[in-house]
C-alpha cells in the first residue's frame, strides 16, 4: 500500500536543499509532472528564472530557503496553509506543494494571490518519496556530480532493460515490464527459463491476443488494476499447454495513474518477502517510467514549437527552420486529419488528439525512411509534415510528396481514414508558410468530404476549394436561397419531398436520367415525374442553362447541407 499521509521518514524533517544547479522552471515541473503527480491548485506557475531549490517545510524548525524555491509542505494541515503560502512567498518562493485534495477558501486563495506563487497539490496516492526523487532528476545534477543526475536508484535514468535485469535478480526470477496494452517495454535475462508463452511475448515484444483475452476474461487485469498487492496467476487457470509456470504480477502506479505493470514467471508461494520486494520494485519502475516520458513529452513539444514556429512565419521562423535542418532546403509542407464519416462531424473527428497524434507518429517513422530531416507535429488539431524534397526524373517536388503520402494512406488502410493535403515547394520562410496555407486548404476540401481522394495537392481540388471559400463568404453575409430554389426548398421543408435532392443528382448527371436515377435509386420514370414537378413548384426552365446554372451554384453555395 501506498505510506498514508504525513511526515516520510524517508525524507527527514528538516529543510534540505536539494538542488544546487537547478535545470528547470515550475512551468517544466508542472508540464513533465502534472498528469500523474501534480495538480495545480490556485497561482501562476509562471515565473522569471529557474527553481532555486527543493526545500522540505519543517514548522519546528527555522526555514533555510534559497531564493526562487519550491517548498514541499509535508504534513500541513489545512488551517496552517494560509500562513504557510504567505511565509513562503515573504522568503521569495515561487510554489508551494502540499497534499491533495486541498479547498481553495476565499483565505486561502487571497494568500496565494498576495504571496504571488502557485499552490500546487500532491495528487492521492503518490508518495513523497516518489516526488522528491523526480524533483532530483528534474532539477539537479546531484550531490555527486554528473552521474547521480542520470540515475535513479542507483540505475541510469530510463534504462527500463537495467531496472527489469535488476528486478529479475532480486525476485530471482524473469521478469517482463509491460504497459496498460500489455506492450513489453523491457525484460530480464533469463527469460528461456519461462515457458513457450513467454517466449512468444519476449519476441512480439506484445502479449499475444488470446492469452491477453484469457486473462482479462478471468478478471486479471481488473484486480491487477484495482489492489495494490501482487496478483498470482495460477498457469491451470488459462488452461494453456504453453503456460506451465505461476504468474506473479503487480501494477506500477503514479499517484492515481496506473503507468503498467511487472509480470515475474516463478513458482511457489509468494511470500510476504517476495510480495515486499515487488511493491519496492514497483515504485521503482514507476520512477523510470514517469522519466522516460518526461524525456518524450519534452522532445515532442520541442519538436511542435519549432514546426509550429516555421509554419507561422514572424521573426523566429527562419531560427526555427534551422534548427529542423531545413533552413535553404525546398520544403513541401504535407496537412493530415482524420476524414470524417460526415461532414458536420469533420472539426470533431479532426480535434480527437488520440488517434491524430498515433497518426503523426506513424507518419513520422514512414517519412524517416525516405527523407530522414522530415519533422512532423500535431499543431492546431492538424498533423504537419515539413517534407524537403527535390524535383527527380521530371517529376515535381509536390508529385513526389504526394507519393510518399499515398503511401502512408495505403499502410494505414481503414484502421485510421487519414485524408492528406500537399501544399507546394517552398524554399524560405514565406514560401513554407504560403505551402502551409495551401496544404491546409486542400485538407478542408478532403475532410470535408467533397472530393473522392484520400491525397490531393490543389490543382485537384481547386474548384471545390473555391466553392467552400464562396460558402464562408456567403455565410458571413447572410446570403441565402432566392428565386426558384428558394421556392423549391421551402416546398420540400413543408412536404418532405425531396425534389432539391433530385435537382441536384440530375444536375450532377448532366442531364442523364438515368444516371441521376441509379444514384437516387429510384426509376427513371419516378426522377421524370419528380423533374416535372419541380418545373412546377419552383417556375425554374431546365432547358435554360443560364438557369441551370444558377439552380446549381445556389444549391451548391446556399442550401442547407
């Protein structure tokens, strides 16, 4: 179980300084951290310089704090923390953290605003211990020089392989350390003293379905989830030829965020020893884990800043273009979304970050290939590319970044409808940023639905381009429907007939009766019934092309889709 709340013997009592050469700002702590550990309770976390320190508040002692410090308020209790959060601002601190959850009191808040810091809350269940330790990789590179800074109970910072080989002697047993997917992110040596089933995980680096669907069936997976304990898994149980040995497994948690788990194959009892050494083992992991992603997510939004800095222009973009390693390269910018199954859903389809940034990843890798100084990041609900390329045998530059991304589209297939949009060749700042808007506009035209292609550049869209931009203008002054159209619609909004729908298949055809017929499945003899009705409703001549043409750029422009 997780220590209760209060003072960690672990930690001490007394003020410790524990960073001397600080790395980063509260705004870091709280972007690499917040999600799992730390939540941000009343303040602004953003502050002129770096942490200065890491001070541990004890109330029996008289407070040592380093300028700009960020003070962990273990054990205070609620009627203290006012005093508490303006002592600390008076001494310079820019935050203050305490345990969660903690009731922001019109005192409490005016505090917080007077000693101008942020008041920040432990979430429950994560322990102090665990906190203190990131703090120290965050923030410092430690006592004893560089090598402390890159390690983490005694292991390098994120080497998930050395913690799992460090795991594996200490249970005297393989051990694998996998995801909430049951993904293998590491594993011990060893593993050849497992069975066959562990074999084929080791190699997949992936649970295989069925023994993953055995155990969620058993309901593994939701009281791994649910108890802080080891969970055993009896080999009988799945009723496996290829599971012969016990499964010992446990979660791996960051506060109230369950990160993973460790699966150890061993026999016998699981004793209070071995159940002790998993739990010390788990914080660990957890640990590793939250400093891997931590490493990530910085890398990522590193990458997004300086993509979404060269896509708007303005004065950083040329600095932001070199540091990508595009800067005096011709550079196609590529715009990628998720398609929409209908058009009014295309903004909601397109802001869902889950699959747009497995997307991006998965173009990242694709492009990595064939042009390794591609970057890609998700910015504003959209995927971009910044692809340099080069005109080849003839071909232009935008043709061949429309192959790489027809590519792409073809690998996905119809687990993930992409729809991707070329802009054109841009060898300066305002060229990529003429290349971003024009790759943006053909995306509209494609997730919106309106052209049949999952990959387009805008000569293959440009009409209906033009059409959308026609629509915005109409939309923003109040155009709508006159003349016949207008009497037509209101006659279909009163009868629900449908005769607008059939105008415009018919007008889509080109006149075909039965083309237009096919496409509204209906017979040819009905759509000639339904053309003469609506001469009679609306007064429009279909034998006048000027009229045609108006039916059909109203339709288009005007109606209601």
């Amino acid at each position: 179980m997780w220590p209760s709340e209060g003072h960690n013997p672990d930690l001490g009592t007394y003020p410790e300084p524990v960073s001397q050469r600080p790395r980063a700002s509260l705004g870091r702590v709280l972007d690499d951290l917040g999600d799992s550990l730390l939540e941000l309770v009343a303040g602004d976390p953003a502050h002129d310089g770096e942490i200065g320190g890491i001070v541990i508040h004890d109330p029996d002692d008289e407070p040592v704090q380093p300028p700009a410090a960020l003070v962990l308020g273990v054990g205070v209790a609620a009627t203290a923390l006012p005093e508490l959060v303006r002592d600390v601002g008076r001494r310079g601190g820019v935050g203050l953290i305490v345990r969660a959850p903690v009731v922001l009191t019109p005192r409490l808040e005016a505090a917080v605003r007077d000693a101008r810091l942020a008041l920040i809350g432990l979430r429950r269940g994560a322990t102090w211990a665990q906190l203190t330790a990131l703090l120290r990789s965050l923030l410092a590179e430690g006592d004893l020089g560089p090598a402390e800074a890159e390690s983490i109970g005694g292991l390098p910072s994120g080497d998930l392989f050395a913690v799992a080989n460090a795991v594996g002697a200490l249970l005297d047993a393989p051990v694998t350390i996998e995801d909430r997917s049951s993904r293998v992110l590491a594993f011990s040596g060893r593993q050849d003293e497992a069975d066959p089933s562990r074999v084929e995980t080791i190699i997949g680096r992936q649970v295989p379905e069925r023994y993953a669907k055995m155990l969620t069936d058993l309901g593994v997976f939701r009281e791994l989830y649910r108890e802080h304990r080891p969970v055993v898994v009896n080999p009988a149980d799945l009723g496996a030829d290829s599971v012969s040995k016990q499964r010992v497994a446990i979660a791996v948690r960051a506060g109230d965020e369950v990160l993973g788990s460790i699966w150890a194959a061993m026999d016998g009892e699981v004793t209070p020893e071995r159940s002790a050494a998993l739990q010390d083992a788990a914080k660990l992991v957890a640990l590793h884990m939250l400093r891997v992603r931590a490493g990530a997510d910085v890398q990522r939004r590193l990458r997004t800043d300086l993509v979404s800095t060269a896509l708007e222009g303005g004065v950083g973009a040329r600095d932001a273009l070199s540091r990508l390693g595009l800067a005096g390269k011709q550079v196609v910018v590529l715009a990628v979304a998720l398609r929409a199954e209908h058009p009014a859903d295309a903004e909601q389809v397109a802001g869902g970050t889950g699959d747009l940034e497995r997307a991006a990843d998965a173009l990242s890798v694709h492009l990595s290939s064939s042009v390794p100084s591609s970057a890609v990041a998700v910015v504003g609900g959209i995927a971009y590319a910044l692809l340099p390329v080069t005109a080849t045998h003839g071909s232009e530059p935008e043709e061949r970044a429309a192959r790489l991304a027809e590519e792409f589209c073809e690998r996905l297939g119809a687990r993930l409808p992409m729809v991707v949009g070329i802009g054109g060749a841009g060898t300066d700042v305002s060229g990529v940023t003429e290349s971003r808007a024009t790759a943006t506009r053909v995306l509209r035209v494609l997730r919106d639905g309106h052209a049949h292609r999952r990959v387009a550049r805008l000569p293959d869209v440009h009409t209906q381009s033009l059409l959308l931009e026609l629509r915005d203008l109409a939309a923003a002054r109040g155009e709508k429907p006159v003349g016949p159209i207008a009497r037509l619609l209101e006659y279909d909004e009163r009868n629900d007939s449908g005769l607008a729908e059939t105008l415009e298949a018919w007008l889509d055809a080109l006149g075909d009766v039965r083309a237009a017929a096919a496409a509204l499945f209906i017979h040819p003899n009905t759509l000639r019934y339904r053309l003469r009705r609506l001469e009679e409703v609306s007064g429009l001549d279909l034998a006048d092309p000027e009229q045609r043409f108006a039916a059909m750029l109203q339709l288009r422009i005007l109606a209601p889709r």
